[in-house]
C-alpha cells in the first residue's frame, strides 16, 4: 500500500467513522426515547432493543455515511489546499478515488455478508420486543400450496420451528389422493417430523363392492422436506424483510409452486445491489468539487452534494416500495435504472475527466 493511499484511507476513514456515529447515535438515540415508555421493564430486552434497532439503522445509515464521509474528506483536502497539491504533483484523480471506492465496495459488501444472518430480521425482533411479544410468536390458519401438497397449520409457531393440528392433503390429478392429520409436526433436518400421523388413502379406482379408504397410523412421519417455518412465515405475512439465504430459499421453493416471486426478488435485489448506487455516486461528488480552495463554496458545495445524496437514494427507496407492491416488476424498477444509472454516471465521469 502506497504512503498516497494510506494518508487518504486515513483521512477518509476518519470522517466515515465521525458520521456514521453521529448518524446511529441520533437515530438510535432518537428512536429508544420516543419508545423508552413502551418497552419492557427488564434490562436485557432493552439492550437487545437497543441492538437489533441498531444493526436496522446501520442497513440505512452505512451507504449514506459512506457518501457523507466522502464530502466531509473533500472538503478537509481542498480547504486545506491538499488536493491541488497532490494533481500538482501528478497524481491522478483516479488515484486519487481508487482508495475510497475499493473500501466503500468492501465495507458495503460486509453489510451485504451480515444481511445474510440472522440480524436481517433486526426490525421484526426490535418490533416483537417493542409489542412485548418477544418470547411468543405464532401464526394461526395457515393454509398454503407445496408441490403436489396442500398443507394447514392451525397453529405455527416459526421461531420453535413446530405446528399444531396439521391437515396435509396429498393431490394427483386435481384428486386427493391421500391425507395426513396429527396434533404436532416438528422442523428438523430440514424436514417436518409429524407426531402420531393419522393417514388416510383413497383408493385410486373407485369400485362400489371392493373399494374401501385405508386408514393406517404413524407413530413418526417425516414429509415435506424444505418447507421452513421461517419462510412459511415472511411469506404468509407478506413481508419484504428477508434475509439474502432465505429469500434465495424462498424463491427457489415459490418458484416451483408457480407462485408469484415478485416481492422476494424485489427485496433480493435491494440487499444484494441497491447499495452500490452511492459508489457512482461518490465519484460524480468527486469530479464536480473545485481542486482551488479560492474559488470552492463550501456551503453550496456540502448542501448540494448532500440534497443529491439524499434525491438518489430516495428514488431508489421509492422504486423498491413499487416493486415491493407489485407495481413494477423488480427487473424493471430496480435492475435497470441501476444499470441506466452506473452508465450515465460512467459516461459523464469520462466526459468530465477528459477535460
């Protein structure tokens, strides 16, 4: 690494770290007095409140820090007259960038790394605390299609993994052919293990005399292997909140039901590559800032780059909660203006620099 870009990675991480502080320590801080009343008595709840609503802040606060970090750094270089000096000396403005943009790629790709855990349902936990059903959590009269299956859960319960007074109903043809009643099914091994399984068979020729339903017990039945309670879950709820892993699993798993995957793809891609807008972004900041501290405005400079943040990411926000609707499908309202927007930004940069 050269002295170049570890005296710009240090100035620049500097400001990163002082607004994205900032930016949690106001929202979070915020956020926990305006709901202090309403949260449990117990100190561990608070602080796991404290916690998941911080990791759902930092899914918003990182890429704009990232963006504000960098405004903050430009302005230190050019008041300080570091930066004329450096292209004085020859260097590069893509030198210049480099550093900044590999760490902002890399940081936002740990972000993507930690949206793929658990703490993706950060808000859905810091909301279950909020309503004091943090220990319960249960659905009723779930009713949905898998593969040649159709399935009711009376009672379930996603995060014990397990489901009470069960009906599987097995159809060929557009026939049940078979049916499997229980009080209990567990989750495990990627399977359903049902408890005490009272299964019904229909015979597939119906004869007046000879034909007779079958009607045998299990003591253990396992079925329905990758049927998980927790997609089961997001997907009765119709929520957009998913982690990367399982809404990879969703997709494959609605797919095959031929069931509409809108709303997973639509949260696939805003994890998975809305983030990066800030990296064109950043870049289009850095060409159209003045090198001269004589004739650079400090003012008009920060607010504008601010207010141009703040537009772009909003039109993006605004196109995942189309797509999230099913108002627009995903690969139209999130792929392609990403893809209009890094070309356009690569184009005016090129444009721009060539002077």
């Amino acid at each position: 690494m050269s002295i170049l870009t570890k005296y710009i990675l240090q100035k620049y991480l500097k400001s990163f770290l002082i607004v994205l502080v900032s930016l949690q320590l106001f929202f979070v801080g915020i956020d926990f007095f305006q709901n202090a009343k309403n949260l449990p008595d117990s100190a561990n709840l608070q602080l796991l409140y404290l916690f998941y609503n911080s990791f759902f802040t930092l899914t918003l606060t990182l890429p704009l820090s990232l963006v504000f970090g960098w405004i903050l750094t430009l302005v230190i270089l050019i008041k300080g007259n570091e930066l004329v000096a450096l292209v004085s000396l020859g260097v590069s403005k893509n030198k210049i960038y480099s550093p900044v943009f590999k760490i902002s790629f890399l940081l936002i790709i740990v972000l993507i790394g930690l949206q793929s855990t658990p703490l993706a349902y950060s808000y859905e936990e810091k909301s279950r605390i909020l309503d004091n059903e943090y220990f319960i959590s249960s659905k009723s009269d779930i009713f949905l299609k898998y593969n040649n299956y159709y399935i009711y859960f009376q009672k379930l319960y996603p995060l014990e993994q397990r489901a009470e007074n069960i009906h599987i109903y097995n159809v060929s043809n557009e026939d049940i052919v078979e049916s499997i009643v229980a009080k209990k099914a567990y989750f495990q091994n990627n399977k359903w293990y049902i408890i005490d399984a009272k299964i019904l068979q229909k015979p597939q020729e119906i004869d007046f005399n000879s034909s007779k339903i079958e009607i045998r017990y299990e003591k253990f039945l396992n079925t329905l292997e990758g049927f998980k309670p927790k997609i089961l879950n997001n997907v009765y709820e119709s929520r957009s909140t998913f982690s990367i892993i399982d809404a990879v699993s969703a997709l494959l798993l609605l797919k095959e039901q031929n069931i509409n995957t809108d709303k997973i793809r639509a949260a696939l891609y805003y994890e998975l590559i809305v983030s990066f807008f800030i990296l064109p972004l950043m870049m289009l900041i850095f060409i159209y800032s003045s090198l001269n501290s004589r004739f650079f405005n400090v003012g008009k400079f920060v607010s504008l780059s601010i207010f141009f943040t703040l537009i772009i990411w909003g039109l993006f926000f605004l196109l995942h909660k189309f797509s999230n609707s099913g108002i627009i499908i995903p690969e139209i309202s999130l792929l392609l203006p990403m893809f209009l927007w890094f070309m356009i930004s690569y184009i005016v940069y090129r444009k721009k620099i060539s002077y």
